[in-house]
C-alpha cells in the first residue's frame, strides 16, 4: 500500500539542491573577479546596459522598488498563509542579510556608479534616488533572490509557470539596480549569489521551525490578517526617489486585502503541517 510522504521529513530539506548551492557561489565568484580584476568591463557593461535598456525608466523604477525588503516580505507573506514557514525564514534571511550586506558595505567601502561618472557622464543616468556610497553587494538583489528561492521552493512542480515568473521576477529586479544606476554588474552578482544562500540557510535553521510554529497560532494568523493591509499601506506611501503609480498602489493593496483574507481564514482552521519543500 502506498504511503502519503512524512510531512516533517520533507520540511527539513532544502529549498535549493545541491546544483543551486553551485550555483549560488558561482554567481558570487562571478562578481568578486568582476570587481576585483575586471573593474573597467564593469563599468562598460553597466553603460552598454544602460544605453539598451534606458527608454523603459518607469518600469525598471518600478522593478527595483519592488525589490526592496518590505515589498518582498508583502509579496511572500500575501501568498504564504498556507506555507507560513517560508515567511518565517524570509523574515531570517532578511535579518541575516542586512547584517552580512551592511557589513561589507561599510567593510569594502565601493563607491556607486554615480560617484564615478558623475553628474555630467553623457551616457550613464540615474532613475530614482542618488547613491553614493556603499555599492557592493547589492541588498536589493539578495531580497529578490530569496524571495525568489522561497516562492518557488514550494511550488512542487505545480505550476511551472508561476516557477519560471517568480525567476523571471528576481532576475530583473536584480538587473533593473544596474539600469536605475544604483549599483555596479558585480555588486547585483554578488548580492543574487547571498540571495540565493540566503534562503536554504534560513529554511534550516531551528529558529525557523519554532518561527513557523509561533505564525501557525491562531492568534498570530489574526494579527498578521490585520497588519498585511497596514504594511501594503506603507509600501505605497513609500518613496525611494519614484512616485508609486494609482495602478501599483491599487495592485498592492489588492494583494495585501487578499492575503490577510486568507491568514484570517487560517486562524479559523486546524493547525497546519509542516509545509512541503
């Protein structure tokens, strides 16, 4: 007779396999050697980059403002009620990325783009905020990317499609902090390549599982139902150099609604199994 698989064998394993991992720190070298030995094709991608992509400054304004902590941790949660482990490690591979980012940030101390080439370049631009210091890696990627791990990571072969979106998403976000000027090639390879560590470590750690348990509590279902709208509030209201559309904030909101209707719908249920990775 056929068994149903053991939920809690299959909540220990890993968002990403091993190939993943590989990957991940090959992304990583990629940049390191891009910014250690290759700075002048560095700066000569992000221009021929800028120059292709440069007609479209609303929606890549609009990509690398999704890429931010907090509208990763909408996006994830909105779409999470069922899976409230994977909220539980975002919210870790959050808290553990902004040490490791904001540490070599002020460890490496790399000037942004728009320091280098400065006001007056006739090609290079920015869209949105002017950065200055701190470039490398690059934080909005390592959200993106872990993000990214977290949706896909339960999806199960499901549905394909949402699969290739959520990397479809990531990848541009990634990209679209070289097109706004923020950041430098290297910087976005070496923040996806954290991203993509990110995620599978926070899954494993013991405090995600105890995380986990404490969002499964009714009580907490409730208090996340009602603070979603709240914090999809806050992201539209949010202003990183670029004016968020009536359509986006009408998107954000409609999504946050949505899944603090389904976390309050999850207090009201039995408590849920480990989800499936």
């Amino acid at each position: 007779m056929l068994q149903a698989p053991d939920p809690s064998k299959r909540a220990t394993s890993t968002p990403v396999p091993w190939l993943g991992w590989a990957a991940a720190c090959l992304v990583m070298a990629l940049g390191a050697a891009l910014a250690l030995a290759g700075r002048e094709l560095d700066r000569q991608t992000l221009l021929d980059l800028q120059v292709s992509l440069r007609d479209w400054p609303v929606p890549w304004a609009f990509l690398t403002w999704s890429g931010l902590g907090i509208c990763g941790f909408v996006l994830l949660t909105s779409l999470s009620a069922e899976e409230p482990r994977r909220v539980a490690a975002l919210i870790l591979a959050l808290l553990i990325g902004g040490i490791v980012v904001h540490t070599m940030k002020r460890v490496l101390h790399v000037d942004r783009p728009a320091t280098y080439f400065g006001p007056d370049h006739p090609v290079f631009q920015v869209i949105g905020k002017v950065l200055k210091k701190g470039s490398m890696p690059s934080g909005h990627s390592a959200t993106a990317w872990a993000v990214a791990v977290l949706l896909v990571a339960h999806e199960e072969g499901r549905a394909t499609l949402w699969r290739h979106l959520w990397w479809a998403l990531a990848a541009l976000q990634a990209l679209s902090r070289v097109v706004v000027g923020a950041h430098w090639p290297s910087d976005v390879l070496v923040g996806s390549g954290l991203g993509l560590l990110l995620a599978p470590v926070a899954w494993r750690m013991p405090a995600s599982i105890r995380l986990a348990g404490w969002l499964r509590k009714p009580s907490t279902c409730k208090a996340v139902a009602l603070s979603l709208p709240a914090f999809g509030l806050y992201v539209c209201l949010s202003k990183q150099g670029w004016v968020v559309p009536l359509g986006v904030q009408c998107g954000v909101m409609a999504l946050s609604t949505w899944g603090a209707w389904r976390w309050w719908l999850a207090s009201k249920g039995p408590a849920q199994q480990e989800g499936a990775v």
